[in-house]
C-alpha cells in the first residue's frame, strides 16, 4: 500500500493542458482500433479466462459511446480476466510521456472504476465520474528504464466500461506541461482572510443566514440569485457573515457583483474570495477554462483568492496553479475510515507548493444519500474527530456540507452547533500559526489504523509564550492506550480541557486512554488558585479554581467538573459583566464579588440552555471585580451566603 503511494507521486496529471491533436508520433499501435474480424483490433489482446464456475469477463469491439467512437469495451466477470492491452515500442528510457485518451460508462456505480497500467504504474480511474457521454483524460509519465512498455486498461465490475482514442507521444526536451509542477501562488492577504478561524458552511440562501450565524458558523459558501447583489450584501453584513462567492453565470450579474465587491462599499469586504471550480477533476474540467474565468474576474477584483475543491488528492498537483485555497471534501462515512480526510490534506499540502489547505466535513447522509454511498448521517464524535484531525494535519479554515442536512433535523443541527461553537473558542489557538505534529506509541493491540499509522493522531499548538494546547484525536472505533511522545522539553503536566484530570509528562510523553474517534484536549500552562470562602474571618470554604484566561468561554464545553473544582473571573476593573449558559454541560452555581472582596450576588443551580432563544443572562445587581462558576450545590452544602468574603492566595 505504501510502496503504490510512493510510485504513484512519480505520476503527473496533465487535466488535458495538452490534447491528442497536438502530439507528435503516436507511439500507440493501431489507436482506432481496426480489426480483420470485427472481434479482436490488430495489436490489441483480451483477457482469457480458462476456470470454470466463475462469471465470464466479456469484450467489445464497436462504435461506443455518446457520440459514437471506434472502442474497445470490458465487462468484469469474476474471472478476474477483464482487460486489454497492447505492446508499445520505441519508448526511450527517462523521458516524459503523455498519455491521453477517453472513458465512457452508461451509467454511475458508486465504486466502481476501471484502471488502467502503463510503464508498470496501476492507476485506479477513480475520478471517471461522467457518465452517458465521453470523458477525456491526460496524464504524464516519465519512462523510467523502460525502452518498451505494455497499455493495459482493466475493468473488474459487473458493468460496461469503453475506451477510445488513446495517445502517446513523447513530450520533447523544455516542453514542460503547465500542470507538471505547482508553481508559487499568488501573494494573498492572509490578515484579512484569517480575522477569526474559517467555519463556514454551504447550501444556506439568504433566507438561512440568520440561522447559521446563531449555530456558530462566520462563513458561507453561496451564490447570488437576483439581478442586483445589495440583497446579499446587506444580509451578510446583517447577520455578521463571510462569505465564500460562487461567481455567477450570467455575466453581466457577475459584472454586477465584481464591481460591488471592487468599489469603496465596506460590505464588499465580507467577500473572502471567490468558489471556482468544485471537483474539476472527476469532470476532467480543463485547466485553460478555469483560468478563464479567473481573468475575467481579476478585471475588477484582482486580489481575492480562489477556492477550489478537490476529491481526488493525487489531481491537487494539475489543478493547484488556478487556485489560492484548496479545499479537501473527502466524504468517508460510513464507509471509508476517517483518515482518508486526514491522509488526503497531507497529499495536498506536499502537492500544492505554498496554498492553504481547507478540509470540507461530511455533516450529510441519509436516505436521499443512500445510493451513492452516504446511507446515514455522521454521529457527533464522528464528525468531531473529522473537525480535529484536519486541523492536526495542517487545515486552515473547515466548511461543513451541508445546511439543508441541519435544517430538516434538529438533533443533527444541535450537534452541529455544539461542535461549531466549540471550534469557535479554540478559533485563536488554531490560528496561532505554532504548531507541530506529535507521534503515538501504543500501548495496546491496537497497533495501527486503517492507514497503516498508529490510530492516534495528535498536534501540538501553542497559543502564546505560556499555554500549549495538545490535541489528540482517536480514529478508529475502538478504545486504545498509548502514550503521546515527542512532548516540547519544560512541560510538566497537562490539564485534560474537558475534564478537571491533570495527566504527567514524562520523558516527553503523556499517558491516555481513548474512546472510540474520542478527541481529547490537554493544555498546559493553565494559571490556578486557591480560594477560600471566610465568614467572621474563619475559612467556611475552600476551592481549587481555574483562573479564567477567556472572560466568554468559562467552563463552555467541559464534560464534568470535581466537587472543589470551577473557575475564577478577575476583572482589571469593577464591571456589571453578565453570564449565560451557552453550551453548557452541566448546572453550576454562580458568585459574585465586590471590589472589597465581599459576596454581593450568587445564583444557584443555574442550568444550561436549552436552544438558542432559552439563554439567560445573569448579572449582578453592581460591578463586581471577582466571579466564580463553582459545582451546582455547592452554595447550599457550604451554607454560602451573602456578606462572606473571597481571599484568594
């Protein structure tokens, strides 16, 4: 598995720079397929199957296709002897080739593709989506030792696949293909594009955006459908949301909206940029036509970058030179497992020189999907995992598909929105810029993950010169033990973000025990105090407290919290500071102190908000300089009461 992966980086995508007219010599025998008996082209030799009780491969020789084309068909049989192949003579060692030819299928089978081989490289056609007309496709090769090679193209499924026109030429000495190597991109502003970490979302209209930005998202991914664009304009700017601009086709709407976004009007700054093509490659869209639109964009608005979405990873190399931002929207549940996001982020950044990387996170499945693969809809931890791992390996902004899923559900939106608010909070961790991946040494039988690696993947990011975040993600649906290695030096002990468990770093490793796809927080450099509360002077009360470094987050998102355990707010000065219970697992108590120390306020028993309208917020009756987040019931089991003071060591 590996050794394929490491050939096939020897494999360029050329996405039809080039095209069959434009090569020299065809080095192919007999392309149009010309044959004495109408069953068997000269030159060209089918499989032969010689067992018995095993379905039949069966061959073709005819105008296939839409429009009808001089072909060779295969249909797979279990005899596993469903191709055809050639010789071809007259190759010279270490050069480039170029081989093109076209595909057609009747019909979609999710999962079925044929292959084809040539120079000893197998290559699965897995982007030959098209179907019910032609599909063209480009690719070079270096010829390695070999002064003679075989074409092979290979079906091993129960339907019906065609080829036509193929075509190899040398590619001569300084003729390079434009898609042979990604060239730098283009010099984006990444200060305006990264003012809070990318959660964007696609499928939501105008009518939506309200609704999105109360789940948590700041980003959209949408298009504009009336004659003037100050519709979407204003409701961006209303509801406080980017967006990702999908250009229209009608041209002079999309003049329209470039002038809009190109004039003085602030409301063209909610444009991150522009959605320019999505999963060319499986449309064997060609690079020339992209880049077309691009210029005709950068008349008005020549600095935005443009997004591009990739589900085939090994095209990012062909595709990368007409995008900023690439955006990985591998869709693996329930039927591949998670790092297939994860490994796929990893080709994109080796292949796509200096642009960013994005992940898109599968948030659909269901009926309506069934067919194509996606029979149900992902399970919060699963798409929890998906959001953490893309950010371990290297993903810059995550935009989750697709609103319409959260719409017509309310519990798969709640956990939409619990996840999203969650990745909100961290928003300035991620962006931080300071980070690197850590190893994982299991402790278990579970040695590795589908991919090969260990099934725990975890990156380490420091948001400051004090507090490191090590994120830990599970990927498999098993629990596993191991330890986290490779720890920076001068770390002692993490505290666990979702829990109040403190875990010791030694010789530059962690200890964990993980649930099935569970992601685990540690952070280090945590500031904590010990409080006492005094009544008449004596200690009726002690507590162990988390100094608060975010004065909105507080105990958000935590899963349990010890009986003398909490939170401690400090104000630098004597502020009316409300509080609310916003993505809250569990009740808590709630104090308020003066700038004398002394218990003015407290709520108890508080409970966490039931949807987005149910939020209270709860204040004090004057400025305070202390407050406390402590367990539910602790006031009433302590006999906690107004007038006792704070003494903090």
């Amino acid at each position: 598995m590996k050794r394929m992966a490491i050939i096939l980086t020897l494999v360029i995508f050329a996405v039809l720079i080039y095209s069959p007219a434009e090569a020299g010599k065809n080095l192919i025998p007999n392309p149009d397929f010309i044959s004495p008996d109408g069953r068997t082209p000269f030159f060209w030799h089918h499989g032969v199957s010689g067992i018995e009780r095993v379905s039949k491969s069966r061959f073709a020789l005819d105008a296939a296709g839409n429009p009808p084309l001089p072909s060779i068909s295969i249909t797979g049989g279990t005899d596993r002897e469903g191709y055809w192949f050639c010789v071809i003579d007259g190759i010279k060692p270490g050069k480039n080739y170029l081989l093109s030819f076209r595909a057609y299928r009747d019909s979609f089978v999710n999962g079925y593709y044929p292959s084809f081989e040539i120079f000893g490289i197998k290559t699965r056609l897995n982007s030959h989506i098209k179907y019910g007309a032609w599909q063209d496709f480009a690719f070079v090769f270096n010829s390695g030792a070999h002064s003679a090679t075989m074409l092979s193209f290979y079906n091993d499924y129960p339907v019906m696949f065609s080829f036509s026109s193929p075509v190899l030429r040398e590619i001569p000495e300084g003729e390079e293909s434009e898609s042979a190597m990604s060239k730098p991109g283009r010099r984006i502003d990444r200060k305006r594009l990264y003012k809070v970490f990318p959660l964007g979302i696609y499928g939501s209209d105008i009518e939506g955006f309200e609704d999105v930005r109360n789940m948590g998202f700041n980003t959209v991914v949408t298009g504009v459908k009336d004659e003037s664009p100050d519709r979407l304009f204003s409701a961006l700017s209303k509801d406080n949301l980017n967006a990702i601009l999908i250009p229209p086709a009608n041209r002079k709407l999309l003049a329209s909206v470039l002038k809009k976004i190109g004039s003085s009007d602030p409301a063209g700054n909610r444009i991150l940029g522009f959605y320019i093509a999505d999963e060319p490659e499986i449309r064997s869209v060609p690079l020339g036509l992209i880049r077309k639109k691009i210029k005709e964009i950068e008349q008005y608005t020549p600095d935005l970058p443009y997004f591009m979405a990739i589900v085939r990873p090994r095209y990012v190399k062909a595709y990368s030179d007409a995008a900023d931002i690439i955006l990985m929207d591998q869709y693996p549940i329930p039927n591949q497992p998670l790092t297939w996001l994860s490994e796929s982020i990893d080709i994109a950044g080796r292949d796509a020189y200096d642009r960013d990387i994005w992940a898109v996170i599968q948030a659909f499945g269901g009926k309506q999907w069934k067919s194509s693969g996606w029979g149900r809809l992902p399970q919060y931890r699963e798409m929890k995992a998906l959001s953490y791992l893309s950010i371990i390996h290297g993903a810059r902004g995550l935009l989750y598909f697709t609103y319409k899923s959260m719409r017509d559900n309310k519990v798969h939106r709640d956990n939409v929105k619990r996840l999203v608010g969650e990745l909100g909070a961290f928003g300035e961790v991620f962006l931080s810029g300071n980070s690197r991946r850590l190893k994982y040494r299991p402790s278990d039988l579970y040695k590795t993950g589908f991919d090969g690696e260990p099934p725990v993947h975890a990156g380490i990011f420091r948001a400051d010169g004090r507090t490191s975040y090590l994120i830990a993600v599970n990927t498999i649906d098993k629990t596993v033990r191991g330890e986290i290695t490779d720890i920076p030096e001068g770390i002692r002990y993490f505290d666990e973000f979702f829990s109040d468990g403190r875990y010791v770093v030694k010789n530059r490793s962690v200890r964990g025990i993980f649930a099935p796809y569970e992601v685990k927080i540690y952070v280090s450099g945590k500031e904590y105090k010990r409080v006492a509360i005094l009544r008449s002077g004596r200690e009726a009360a002690a507590f162990y407290l988390e100094k608060a470094s975010n004065n909105t987050t507080g105990l958000m998102f935590k899963k349990t919290l010890s009986k003398n355990g909490g939170m401690i707010f400090e104000f630098s000065l004597p502020v009316k500071q409300s509080f609310w219970m916003l993505n809250m697992r569990f009740p808590i108590d709630l104090l308020f102190f003066d700038s004398h120390n002394k218990l003015i306020d407290f709520y108890q028993d508080i409970m966490p908000c039931k949807g987005d309208n149910s939020c209270v917020e709860y204040y004090p009756s004057s400025a305070v300089r202390y407050a406390l987040e402590l367990r539910s019931g602790t006031i009433e089991h302590y006999g906690i009461k107004r007038g006792d003071n704070l003494y903090i060591e």
